[in-house]
DNA sequence: AATGAATGAGGTTTCATTCAT
DNA sequence: GATGAATGAAACCTCATTCAT
C-alpha cells in the first residue's frame, strides 16, 4: 500500500476519529468509509480488508512517530539525554493527537491476538530505539554496566505506556509533557549509577 | 454473586481455561458450558451474562492474589523489601497458572473498553498496595522525599506488567520469578535515594 | 443430519417451495426461514450452511425416489418392464411435486460447480439403478449383447432428463406421465425401423 | 451487436478461457477485460451487461456450430447419415476445444434461469436441425412413421448432452468423437434387439 | 473510442440470551 | 435449580456498472 495517494491517508484519518469517538467494535467499516468521505467499497482498494486498516493506521503512525524521535534523537550527545528526547516526544506526540491516543492506548489493544502480534512488529522498531539508547548508555558508563538490557527496555516500555494510559483513562485531565521530566528522572534513576 | 456455590467456581474456572486455550474471541458461552459441564441457561443462574464472568473471573482470581501478597508484606519491615515479596508473589503466582497469566495479560485485554474500566475496579486494590508501600517508603527514608507517587507506581506496575506479557508472548521460554530480583533492583534504583 | 425431527423436514420443504416460486438466486435464507416458520438462526441448528440445505434436499428427496423405483421394480420379471416402471414413476413422482420438478430441473443446477459434484453423489444411485437394468437385460438376451454400458445410461438418463426438462420449460401445459409409454418404446427401440 | 469489430472477438474468447478456467463465479468482468486486453469500461461499449457477453458467447460460438453440421449435412442421402454427421460434428467440435466445451456444459448451466431461457432460444436453431432430420427420416420411410417429433429429438438431444456432459466432467481422459458411431447406433436403434 | 477509479446495494452466518419444560 | 432449543440482530465484503477524463 503507497501511502501517497490522497484516499488512502483520508480514510486512515477517518478511521482514527471513528474508532476514538464510538471504539472499536462500534468502528463498522460503513461508518469509517462515510467519515472518510468515500463509499464503503472504495475503503477495499486501498485496503485488504478492515483489519488491514488498522495495521496500516498504526504503521503511519508510528512509522512517523520513530522518524521523528530518531531525527530528534541524533542531536542528543548523551543517553540520558536521548531518553529525555524519546519521553518527551511521545508524550508531546500522542498529547497533540488525543484521538490517536485513545487509539493505540485503549481501542487498539482490544483488537485479536493476531492483529497484536501485526502490531508488535511495528512496535519493533520503537523498541529498537530503546535498545539503542540502553546499549550507548551503558557503553559510555551512564548506565549501570550489569544492567539487564531487556528488563531495562521493558520498564522504560511499561512506564511510558502504563503513564500515557493513565492519562487517557483520566481523561486528559492533565498535561502529559509536563510530566517528561519527572518520568526521565524515575527511569534514569533505576539504570543509572549510584553517584 | 456468591462464590461459595460450587458450579460458580467451575464456571470460572472454565472460563479460565476455555479463554485461554481458545483466545478471547472463541471463548463463547456454549464453550464454557460445556467446559464447566453445565448447559448453557446454567451459565445465566449464576452470571448476568458473559461480561459478568469476565469480571468475576478477574475479581475473585486478583482478589486471591492481593489478599496473598497483603498477607505475606505485612511480615516485612522496609518498603524494599516489601516491594520485592509483591514482585516475587506476583511473577510466582502467574507463573503456577499459565492459563490464568495468558487471559489477564493477553485475552482479557482484547475486551471491550467498558470492561476494561470495570477490570481496572477490580485491580484499584492492587494499586492501593503499590501506593502504600510507596508512601511507607517516603515516610522512613527509603524513597526519595520528592518522588511522584502516581509515576512512581506507574513505574513499577507498567514494568511488572510489561515483564509478564514479554514473558507469556515469548511463550514463557524462561523463569519468570527468576527476574524478581533483577527487576527490584532496577525499580528500586529508580524510587530510592543516591546513596 | 437425522430426518425425523420435525424442524429439519420443515426447512427443506419450505426450501423447495421458496426456491421453486423465487429462483435459486432469490431464494434467501431470510426467505427460507420465514416460509418454514422459524427465525433465520434455527436453520443453522439443522444445516451447516446454505449449500448444505441444497444437499440435503436432493438428497432427502432423491433418497425417496430410489427407493420407491427400488420398491416397485422387484416385482418386474423383464428388463424391459423395469425401465417401463423407471421412466413411469420418475414422471409421476415429478408430475406430482411440480416445485420439487422445478427446482431439480432448472434451479439446483445453477449451483456452483462443487455443490453439483455433491449432488451427482446423491444421482449415482439412482443411475446404478439403470445400469443394473441394462446388465440385467443384456444377461436375459432383451438388450443387445454388445451394448455399451455407459452410452446406454447416458442415453436413458440423458433422455428422461431433458423430457422433463422440457416438460418444466413449457409450464407443464400437457401430462407428463403420459409420455412414459412413449419414450420407454423410443429407448426400446430407438428411432429406426424394427427390421 | 455487430461481429467483425476485432474487441467484440477479443471480449467472448476471453470469457471462455476466463470462465473455463475459473468458473462461472469467479468469471468477473475485470478478469475477462484484464484477458482480453482491455478496459473494465470498454466490455460496456460491445456488450450491454454481464448477462449480454455470455448470450453472445453462445450465440458466436453456437451459430458457427450449426451453420457448419448444416453445410456438412447437404451433402448426405439419408436422415441416418445426416444424424450421424451431426453427432460426428458435435462430438468434434467440443473435443476440439475443450474450453468451450467446458463452458457450454458445466459453466454456463449454473448461469440464472432467465439466462439459460435465452440460451435456449439460441439452441433452436441446432434442436430445428435435429426437427428437420427427424421429419425427412420419417418421410423417407428410415424411421418409424409414429415416431413421436419432440421425445425423438429430446431422445436425441439429452442423449447426445448427456455424453459431452460425462466426458467434460471425467476430464476428458477418452476421445469423445470416437464414440459418435456408437451413439448414433444406439439413437438409430434404441437398447432393444432388432427382431 | 477507451479508460479505470469509484460506487453502493445486498446476504450469510454467529452467538449471547431467553424461557418453556 | 437445570436444561438446551430457539431466537434475531447486525456487519463485512464483492463486483457489476458508471462516468469524468
């Protein structure tokens, strides 16, 4: 699937207001196509089916997503500083586009065990980018040397995601960047030197 | 709903294993019957219906499991250690149940979002432990004095949790209650005090 | 399938009045279940699926029809007469179900090509039950000893096939019963001259 | 529907190796166009719909049938050499190309009732053929003078049908025009013995 | 004449829930 | 209390046809 053809990011957009506003199983195809502007049957050329609209939703997505952490990434001299950059995005990113957030945090996660296991293949990419910055911190002694680079990974993961759930299950009722900060210095705290 | 009847357990138990071996999806009503060795009408004597098994299965299997672990930290005398009896208890008791670790961390999350909410009722008494031992761990010095209480216990929920569905998605390949100490450690590092 | 429950004999006679009077095309299931009285789900607790009503259908009155020629054959002490009898009861049986005419002759052969095969399962009855006239009249010195088995059925089967097709095709304006004489003289004799 | 535009040519020998191949159901107009070389949109312009292609398909293809068993009969004395020339013909044709054999016996069968309605419209033409030998060998004293004309023909007819159908559908492993002279013995001389 | 992107109607099947026995 | 046969709503996808270019 190109992605520069007009119909094709139109229906994604669409099916991200859709899925936000009425949730997954109350996201019919029908209703996507007429948010979208299209008929139902034109969703089929550009996709395989509905499932694929959403892989294909969280690939743009996300694909943009790690582009963009990685551009911002580059810059950053140390690995606590890129870690500061990567929290600081995400939270920026799915604060800007609080429809996508219900999304991935909540609409998304209801879908089958295939579509997730799809889904995680994405997510590979984002959690290579935390790989990264595990193995360069540890490299240039920021980070404990004995570190276990899975657990390691999987805390940052599991803290960022379990914040921005909460978040979306409290309505927004907070600034989620604001908290970038004290995030940084929880994570850095548990793979950084005792000093 | 009472749980001292004998075809309530069976039905939940039923559910526990018919969800996990088949996937939330094809766990339908007539599976659980027939699994739990009632028919089908037997199922609506006991449940308001098939959502009400869901979070029955959840409330009395995490009942079980904060009742545990309340148990066995009262014995303790420092947060730390605390902390750690709540990870080991947590990675052991999913551990022994494979079944019951497939359906919290991977099946159940494919329900609707209405579900989950009631769910996470359910797992408040879980966080209330993680926030208390937090705050005992503020109050005698362990912790830092200035630590976020809601990111702190976003921290280590989003990391035991992240660590359990990492481990049933890898088809539980290793030990999990063999990262307890690890996985302390690291959280620790991030709540306590440079020392 | 069992046949003796009332509901399953139900749905298959409302299927050959709805398919006779609608087109196989028009003949929904909605449609069948409504002319049998029950709600379009019930269908699906005595069938798997559409095709599976089509099957059971011919076979269920298929079935009746071998086994009635079956019946009054016996009692026949020539070749001759058998296929006499053949040809008569295969006319009556249809002459007397106009719709069930309707729906073998025209209808269930715009099924798909694999639903056919399914049903030339259910016909290869009903043809050995030709072929077994014809080695029984070749033995007794009735038919010519050098007839080709499988010319011959295809000729017989052939012949009363498309007879009733024709008789179908032209809104059944004369008796078909009546042709029985005729037509067995016709594959006696063929059209040339006893000489 | 003129003839001799090279597309109209082009559109029916796609629809028969597309049908052929595929089957009636899966015979869509974008596989056929895409078979044909050209555009979804083009079929429009020589045929009317859907339905208009498979009419003219056997209109085409069953025109050229009975003009050449017409030109070829001229020439023959007697209604049985005509007959025979007829079966001859027939059988050589389909077994000349398998494809349209397949289409006019088993494909084109399960087209809908109003279709297969106009089919036999089209078939007139070569039933008028099989009319008119009848007719002559009667009047020429070959055939029986009470030979009833439309069981004759249908004898004829659904016998010659039956024998294309069966060898289309094993798959073609014997010669089809080899058994012309055998079914031409068996029309002229029925199954019984001459006496 | 030719294209092909867009249309949109329409039907089979599943499964949670009920209720007469 | 227990049963299980019956219910019926609800949605994804296909594909013949159109029409702006």
């Amino acid at each position: 699937m190109k992605s520069n053809r007009p119909k094709y990011n139109q229906i994604i957009d669409a099916a991200v207001i859709v899925i936000a506003q009425n949730g997954y199983y109350q996201a019919q195809v029908s209703k996507i196509a007429k948010q979208a502007g299209v008929a139902d049957g034109t969703i089929y050329l550009y996709f395989k089916n509905k499932e694929d609209i959403l892989i294909s939703l969280f690939h743009e997505k996300m694909g943009y997503f790690v582009e963009q952490i990685e551009e911002e990434i580059k810059g950053k001299a140390t690995a606590s500083e890129k870690l500061h950059v990567l929290i600081q995005k995400h939270f920026q990113n799915l604060s800007e586009d609080v429809n996508l957030a219900i999304v991935t945090q909540l609409e998304l996660r209801q879908s089958n065990k295939e579509l997730r296991l799809r889904i995680n293949d994405v997510l590979r990419g984002y959690l290579n980018l935390i790989d990264q910055i595990i193995i360069e911190g540890k490299e240039n002694g920021e980070f404990l040397p004995d570190l276990n680079n899975l657990l390691a990974r999987q805390m940052i993961f599991g803290t960022i995601d379990e914040t921005v759930t909460t978040w979306v299950m409290n309505e927004q009722k907070y600034s989620l960047p604001d908290l970038a900060p004290d995030v940084h210095r929880l994570l850095i705290g548990g793979c950084g030197l005792k000093s």
